[in-house]
C-alpha cells in the first residue's frame, strides 16, 4: 500500500517539524517506503490529499492539527465524489486544536501511534458536509469530520487563529481565555433553525454546535454523547441566559456534565439548518476549528463515508 504524508511544518509552533527526524525514521520503521508532502498555505492539506487519493495512495497520515485534519479528510471525500477508491486517514496529532484526534484517544507518543497506525483495522465513520456563506459572499461548501458549528465559536476561532501566543501556550488556556473574552462582548442572535423534518423553532443562542465527534474549543466536551459511526449528528443549542452565569458554567463542558443545564439542549438529526432571522443575526461558522464564513448553513451527514486508521 502507497503511504503518503501530509505535514502542516507550523503545526504546534513547529514542534513536530522539529522532531521530524524521529517521526520520518517511525514512519520507515511500521511502513517502509513513504511520500512527504508539506503544506504551504490553508488549502493545502485538502488539495494534497486529494491528490494522493488520485495517484492511487491507499493511506494518507495527516500530520498537524485539526484544521490540517479536517482539510485531508475534506480532499479525501472530494476524491471520493469523483470516483476514486476508498483512502484510508489517519492522523499524527500536533497542534492548538487536536479535538478529533482526543476523540479517538490517541497515544501521546509518536512511535507507539505509529505503530498502532500500522496494525490497526480501518473503521468506516462519518463525515458532515456544509453548505454557508464564505467571507467573500458568495456560497460555499466543504467538509468537515469533527464539529462544525456557530455562534460563540466561530467568534472564538478567529481570535484564536489571530492569537500571537498560537502553538506557545496550552490550547486549553488559550481556547478558555478566548472564549471567556469573546462572550464577554458577544451579542446574543436569533436564529432558526430545523432538524430533519421536524418544525422549525427560533432561539436566540450563543452557540449551536451540530456535532459528529465530541469535543471541540481545547478539549471541552460539547457533545458528550455524540458517536463517529451512528449515522447521526448530535446537536447542541446554547441559549442566551446570564452571561456571568454562562461563564461560571464553562467549566461543566471540559467534563461532559452540561446535559441537564437550562440554558442548553441536545437533539439528534441527519440534517440541519440554521437561518438568521434578520441580517444582524449572521452569525460567524466554524467548522473544525476555522471559521470561513456565516450562516445561512446547512448541515448534513455522510454515514460512514469516511475511512479511518486509528
């Protein structure tokens, strides 16, 4: 099997780049004969993989944080759609954001992920796709293979991935701090949203996070529940309460234990959308830990479309 590498060098403050030697001598050591590829640029993980799954590489190891994981799997599934056969994915975790990959309760340790890599059985999981407005105004669409949502987050994303201190400090701190500054001055919005064929309903929220894995934001666990191969999203809708009181319950999400709190619901559904109920409720995406645009957006599961080697 062809083995192909996608390496985001910046990913952790260039901490795996650093220690690349011992990563490419693993590598050599569980796989043999393997093929380098960095990325330059957002973007380049998806064309990359995309690539790799067009030349006929059976596995591709995104290895970076979760924007670059989130961009392989996005080539991947591209591929897919046009008819190329099954890539398997699998991810060497280094970055502000490694949310997906705690998911999966990866080792810490490189050479004992690889090998696990090595020896693992590929598994089927899902993937969602987005539909939503980008920057620029015009409509959009990508994948995504962990949480994509808005609100709060998208907000949070973009003061994170502007943060200086980014790959200096702990992703939790710096994911915490920001969020904590964001919500101090976000405006609560309106929006509508509906789940499958269910009536719509209206709330104003800080957050919906339409969830495939379970944790986003630096490890909060947002969607305690939510399983990779149920063929289900679990939805999350914060609604707007106090907001000191909303901050004093951040804590409840790193654990999981939020499920019962009055300002939040959980639903399940195949498909979402989320409309703003005027032009000042276009509320900020993110999807895997970027934000690249606003609602409108649509939100729907790809049951097992994605196959993962972990």
């Amino acid at each position: 099997m062809k083995v192909g590498v996608i390496l985001n060098p910046v990913a952790g403050g260039g901490r795996l780049k650093q220690h690349w030697p011992d990563v490419a001598a693993g590598l050599t050591r569980h796989f043999g004969e393997f093929e380098l590829r960095e990325t330059l640029a957002e973007g380049d993980a998806e064309r990359l993989a995309l690539e790799f799954a067009l030349d006929g590489f059976g596995l591709v190891i995104a290895a970076g944080g979760d924007g670059t994981a989130s961009e392989a799997a996005d080539g991947l599934l591209q591929a897919r759609d046009e008819g190329a056969g099954a890539v398997e994915l699998a991810l060497l975790p280094c970055g502000t954001g490694i949310d997906f990959a705690r998911g999966l309760d990866l080792p810490r340790d490189f050479d004992l992920l690889l090998e696990r890599i090595a020896t693992a059985q590929a598994r089927k999981v899902d993937a969602g796709r987005i539909s939503y407005v980008g920057d620029d105004g015009a409509l959009a669409s990508r994948h995504f293979i962990n949480i994509a949502s808005l609100g709060l987050s998208g907000a949070t994303d973009r003061a994170v991935n502007a943060d200086k201190r980014k790959g200096r400090v702990s992703a939790k701190a710096l994911f915490f701090w920001r969020t904590v500054r964001e919500f101090i001055r976000y405006r609560f919005q309106t929006v509508r949203v509906s789940v499958d064929d269910a009536p719509p309903f209206e709330a104003r929220i800080a957050l919906v996070a339409v969830a495939n894995g379970r944790f986003f934001g630096g490890g909060m666990m947002i969607a305690p529940d939510a399983a990779l191969d149920d063929g289900v999203f679990d939805i999350v809708v914060l609604r707007a309460a106090g907001k000191l009181g909303l901050i004093r319950d951040l804590r409840l999400l790193y654990g999981g234990r939020h499920r019962n709190h009055p300002a939040i619901t959980i639903l399940r559904g195949r498909k979402v959308t989320v409309e703003p109920v005027s032009g000042a409720d276009a509320a900020l995406v993110d999807i895997d830990g970027e934000s690249p645009g606003r609602i409108p957006a649509v939100f729907e599961i790809l049951p097992g479309a994605l196959t993962l080697r972990y």
